[in-house]
C-alpha cells in the first residue's frame, strides 16, 4: 500500500534528517529514487530544481512534491496523488513536531550535556559524507548526458555544473539566479 | 486578536516570502518573533537556533515549533508549525499538479536539460561550506569520503550511516575522549 510506504519513509526521513534541507535531500534520493524506485533520477533532480525556486523549506518542499510523484508515477490519479503529497508532508513533520515538543518541555536541560555534545560530534563529519553522496548519486547519465551519447550535451552540461559550482560557491551569486541562467542556457544551447 | 491565529498568520507569511530554505528563514523569522511580536528575547532565540539545528527534520518546522509551544503549549506548537508548512504545500502542489503537463514539452524539457547540472552544483556546494563548519580537517576528512563512498558504491543507506556515526561519536566521548 502505497500511502503506508509514503507515511514510513518520510517519518523516518523527517527522524533521521540531520543536517538541514540538503542534508535532508540525500535521506529522500536514497528512499525515492534507490530503495523504492518511485521516480527516475532525472524526475528527482527536476523536483529539487523546483523546490530551490519556489518559497518555504526545502525538505517541505520536496516531501510534497515527492508524494505527487510518487503515487501518480503508481498509475493513480489526480486527488489520489494530492493525498500523497498530503501523507509525505505530514509524516515528514510529525517527528520534528513530536521531538521539538519533547525537547522544550523535557530535554533542554539534557542538550549540553557530554553525551549529547558527544553523539553530535559524531554525526556532523558523517553529514558532510552524506552531502558528498548526494551529488555523486546524482551525477548520472540522466542528468549529464554522456559523451557516446551526446557529446554536445554533456558538456554543455559540465560546463553548466562548473559554472554554477564556481558562481555560487566563490562569487556568491544567488542560487536561484543560477537555475534560471541555466534553463535559460539549456533553452539556447539544447533545444 | 487570538494568538493562535496571529502565531500562525505569521508563520504563514514567514513560510510564504523565504526563498532559498531554512538558513535563510532564520533573519525574516527574528524579525518577526523577536523584533516585532515580542514572543522571545533575543538570547533564548540564539538557543533557539543551536538547538533547532542539531535536531533531525525540517529546520524552519523545528524553530516555528518550538516558538508555538512558547506560547500556547502543544496547540501553539500545531498552528506555528502548520503556518509553516501550508504555503510550502499549496504552491508546490499547484506546481506537481501542472509541471507533469508540460514535462514532454520540448520547450521545458530543454530548459531542464541545462537546470538538472546546475542542481547538482548546488547541492555540491553546501558539501564544502558544512565541511568548514563541521571543522573538517585532513586528519578527520576519511570520515566523510568514507560515508559517502559507502553511500555513492555499495548503496549503504544514508539513515544507516546517521546511526553509525551518531554511535561512534557517543562511544568516542565515553571511552576514547577521556584517556586522550
């Protein structure tokens, strides 16, 4: 049953999400695209185009659009595929929900604590990794191209992905400007 | 006015006007809660933000939680977290609902053709920026290779890895820490 999978695997995301959005992003790639087989690579990298352009928090975003997807790639319709949405965004903030309550009605006092301090320690280097993963997975031929393939796309392609790299990373040129140059490139260079 | 519904109005128009995600939530969400309404003081907000970070999920969902249940216990929590979430979810559903319509649309599909490298170079770039915050060095940068590795070639799972590294560090505080 589809809509029990949605509810499981975005509870566990919105437990296990450390890290923020993007740390989030590489969690639902794993279940969506590896675990479940709910969407192509290329369906998700378009869904987390569209969740960097449009308001609100990534991980929301995504979750949502993700539910969609993911029932009505199940050959389902419209107002099924809405109450999708519906069951990934909230399971995705149920746990955030139950935990933030819990921690400021119990917890604060246990946050800096040795143990705590201790467990976060350890996963902030393994977040960093999980990140590394995220764009590794999605480095694909879906995304790219291929040089046998298309030469000519993909390297428009590495050059839109250095070029996006180097512009957001060292000129710190808005995110958002970059996707929209770079639709507006693929419109030129790819059509 | 109902603070319940004044919490969440403002959460509404919080979730509705950020572009960019959580990070850069947290200036338009100080204005609101600390400068604006009063509802915290500057120095617990500050706590606010560290704690929100290091807990799992959705960081704007965390904070607006956390401010509700500041205010009016678990009910405060529900709107503020709601406020939150509902713009996110109405425009993104506008959006799937249309998007799978023109999908095959050469047009669009061109345009995605040039999107999909530049969204992979966006969510490579946050890799170095946490690797500066989280103080990766070359002495402790295996760990993160080695994640991603296990991830990227044998196809470990993400949520097996957070467990793994959240046990490592608890055991390194208890038994290696204190003889170093």
């Amino acid at each position: 049953m589809i809509f029990f999978q949605l509810f499981y695997t975005f509870f566990q995301i919105g437990l296990f999400g450390f890290g923020g959005g993007y740390g989030m992003l590489s969690l639902i790639q794993g279940e969506v695209v590896h675990h479940w087989s709910w969407m192509s690579t290329s369906e998700f990298t378009d869904i987390v185009a569209i969740s960097q352009m449009t308001p609100g928090p990534i991980g929301i975003n995504s979750a949502t659009y993700c539910g969609y997807t993911a029932v009505h790639n199940a050959g389902y319709g419209e107002a099924m595929s809405v109450m999708g949405s519906c069951v990934a965004t909230f399971a995705l903030v149920l746990p955030s929900l139950i935990l933030m309550i819990l921690i400021s009605k119990l917890f604060i006092k246990y946050m800096k604590t040795p143990v705590v301090q201790a467990i976060f320690t350890g996963l902030r280097p393994a977040v960093v990794g999980l990140l590394a993963a995220a764009t590794l997975l999605l480095c694909t031929k879906e995304n790219f191209s291929a040089p046998s393939e298309n030469a000519w796309q993909f390297w428009v392609s590495v050059f839109l992905f250095v070029a996006t790299f180097i512009g957001t990373l060292v000129f710190k040129i808005n995110p958002i400007k970059m996707i929209i140059m770079s639709g507006f490139a693929g419109l030129l260079l790819l059509y | 006015m109902n603070i319940y519904w004044q919490s969440f109005r403002t959460f509404f128009k919080i979730g509705m006007f950020t572009l960019g995600g959580g990070y850069a939530m947290i200036p338009i969400i100080e204005a609101e809660v600390v400068d604006k309404h009063k509802w915290v003081s500057k120095e617990v907000f500050l706590d606010l933000i560290a704690i929100a970070q290091s807990c799992p999920g959705v960081f704007a969902i965390n904070i607006s939680t956390f401010i509700g249940y500041k205010l009016r216990k678990t009910p405060g929590a529900i709107a503020c977290a709601l406020g939150t979430a509902l713009p996110s979810f109405i425009i993104i559903l506008l959006i799937a609902m249309f998007f799978h319509r023109f999908q095959d649309n050469p047009v669009v599909a061109s345009i995605f053709r040039g999107i999909r490298p530049a969204v992979v170079a966006l969510i490579a770039v946050p890799t170095f920026r946490l690797a500066q915050s989280a103080k990766i060095t070359w002495s402790n940068c295996w760990i993160p290779i080695a994640c991603a590795l296990a991830i990227w070639m044998f196809g470990v799972s993400p949520i097996l890895i957070i467990l793994i590294a959240g046990l490592c560090g608890w055991v390194y505080g208890a038994v290696i820490k204190p003889t170093e």
